[in-house]
C-alpha cells in the first residue's frame, strides 16, 4: 500500500449479523439508512473464509499469522512497557456445566467491577507467584498474564469463543498440557475465592476460570503503511505505536490527510454477543451518520480512492466508479442482512 494512498479500511464484525427475526420488521427500524444502503448495493462483493478479528489485524500489519501476540501489544497499547517478558491475555469468564461441557461466556455477563478484577486478581498470584508468573489487571475485563520463561502455546481469542463449548477451543502446542493443569487449578482456587463468595450472596454469578490467548512477546516491529488508526481495543492501539502510525479512539474522524486509514470498530459485535438488538441497531444508525455517509461524500469528491469493508466471511469493496452504478439500486437494510 503506498504511503499516500487514499485509502479507507474499515474491519466490522457484526454488519450483518446473524440477527432474530424482529430485526427484518419494518417497525423495528426507525428511519431508511441511505448511506448504508448504497454502500451496500453497490460495493463489489468477495465471499472470503471467515477468520478470527487477530487474523486480520495480523494480515494487516504484515505480522506471522500463526499467533499474534495479543497479550504483549495489548499491554503495549495499555500504556504499559512489555519488556522482553512473555505475555498472555487472561480473561476473567464465566464457566457453565451443560451436561458433560462447559459453556464459556466472557466478561459481558459477569458484571465485574474494578475492585472485584483486582482481589481476584491477587487471590490468584499469590499462587501464581512460585511460577514466576504475575496478573496485571487493566481493566475488570482485560487481565494481562507477565511470564518470564517462553510460553509455547497455540491459542484461540476469546471473542472467538464466548458462548460456545471451550473443549472445542482448547490450547494447543508444546506447552499446552502445562498450560491446562494450571487452568484447572485456577478454576479450583477461583471458586473458593472469597470474592467470589461475596458476588454469590449478592446474587451475581462467580468468576470460575480465566482464558489464557495471544501468547507471545512484543515482536521489533510491525508495518502497513497506516497513517491513521482507530480502534478502542488495545491490541490495535499497540500496533498502531508499534507501526508508527497515528492513533485515535473511536468515533473515528478523519480527512484526506490522514490516509490510509484503518477503522476497528466491534461495536455491533458486542450489542449481538449481548443479546442487544437495539443497541445493535442504535449503533449501526450512527455508523451511517458519522462514518459512511462522510466516506460516500468523500468517495464522490474524489478525495477517497477506494473504501474497504471486512466483515464475517465478506469484504465490500467500493471504488469512486462503483458509487455512480444507478442500477444498484439500494434495498432496506433487512435486505442486506443475515437472521
């Protein structure tokens, strides 16, 4: 990508759902979303294998896919300073007996606050620490895993694996069998916990196990040809300080001088992981008023050369030449989306 291209990239999990069937009513949609709509009728379509969202990034920042080390650059994009330390992402879940599996459900459902993160956090260090092992707590739902000796393991992002069966999910790699002893006894220590304890009798569910992803360190370097990132996620914020690249938090703004810009944005991921179809909705309104109607202005201006969208197993791809193909006639978002 040369550096002054014009170019916009935006990664959207959750465009097109899957959703419930209300979301296809006329009533549940307040008002037509024009900019939306064209977009979505006259981008060039490309079905793709549907890949995890650290896949992507690590594609897009000229990074090996096998395992982007998640839990290095996001402690990078916290503010914090890596080292040459081994890091892992240790998500506080939630774990749910269903006959002979457990259902894994992430931070969204457990509530947890600050203070919560952090006694639990230290409930499990002081086991951890004759491993030479260490929890850093970020926030309530972002727990970082500091090791000093390399860390061998293959693994799968949380987002990938929220609300599914975790034993389809397990660590792989040399380290792996290691890896999961440690995990049990932490579901063990977790669940006597006394902060758990107290969220129990106050009718909130139990914090009972941790899942270890984005095992690595901070790799010397990463590339792209970014100008301007935004994104909330640290991972994405890390890479940004790593490739050089300017970062802003979302909601993104931006002019011609700040391509080629990439936009992460898993907002509307997160209203459907939730369950929150009008969250969804509300979210994907105001993409239409702050992120594509500009981006089609732009488009028609000639100050943007190509728009790219990624979702789940589809990139939209719209090129000046493709806002002016007329007989793409727009449809109603239902049209567009996938229940």
């Amino acid at each position: 990508m040369s550096a002054t291209a014009s170019v916009v990239h935006i990664l959207l999990p959750g465009l097109r759902g899957p959703l419930p069937p209300e979301a296809g009513d006329d009533g549940f949609w307040p008002r037509r979303l024009p900019a939306t709509e064209r977009l979505l009728a006259r981008a060039r379509r490309l079905e793709r294998t549907a890949r995890h969202l650290d896949e992507q990034l690590a594609e897009l920042f000229l990074l090996p896919l096998d395992e982007l080390p998640a839990g290095a650059l996001g402690w990078l994009g916290e503010g914090k300073d890596p080292g040459q330390s081994y890091w892992l992402r240790a998500d506080p879940v939630q774990l749910v007996a269903d006959r002979d599996k457990l259902l894994l459900f992430g931070a969204e459902t457990l509530a947890l606050t600050l203070d919560e993160a952090c006694a639990l956090a230290e409930v499990c260090n002081q086991f951890l620490d004759q491993d030479g092992l260490k929890l850093h707590v970020a926030a309530p739902d972002r727990w970082y895993l500091q090791a000093e000796e390399p860390i061998r393991l293959r693994t799968v992002p949380l987002a990938a694996v929220a609300g599914r069966y975790l034993q389809e999910f397990l660590p792989g790699g040399e380290d792996a069998a290691r890896w999961l002893g440690l995990s049990t006894e932490l579901q063990m220590l977790l669940h006597q916990a006394p902060p758990n304890a107290a969220r129990e009798a106050a009718g909130l569910p139990r914090v009972n196990g941790l899942w270890f992803w984005g095992a690595g360190t901070l790799p010397a370097e990463a590339a792209g040809g970014w100008r301007l990132v935004a994104a909330d996620d640290p991972v994405v914020r890390g890479l940004a300080q790593l490739s050089g690249a300017m970062w802003q938090p979302l909601p993104a703004s931006f002019g011609p001088q700040a391509m080629p810009c990439l936009i992460v944005d898993t907002r509307l991921l997160q209203a459907l992981r939730r369950g929150d179809l009008e969250r969804w909705r509300n979210e994907l309104i105001g993409l239409e008023e702050r992120l594509f109607a500009p981006l089609l202005q732009c488009l028609r201006r000639r100050e943007l050369a190509r728009l790219i969208i990624d979702t789940e197993g589809l990139r939209l791809t719209l090129d000046r030449k493709d806002v002016s193909r007329f007989w793409r006639r727009p449809q109603p978002i239902q049209h567009y989306l996938e229940f």
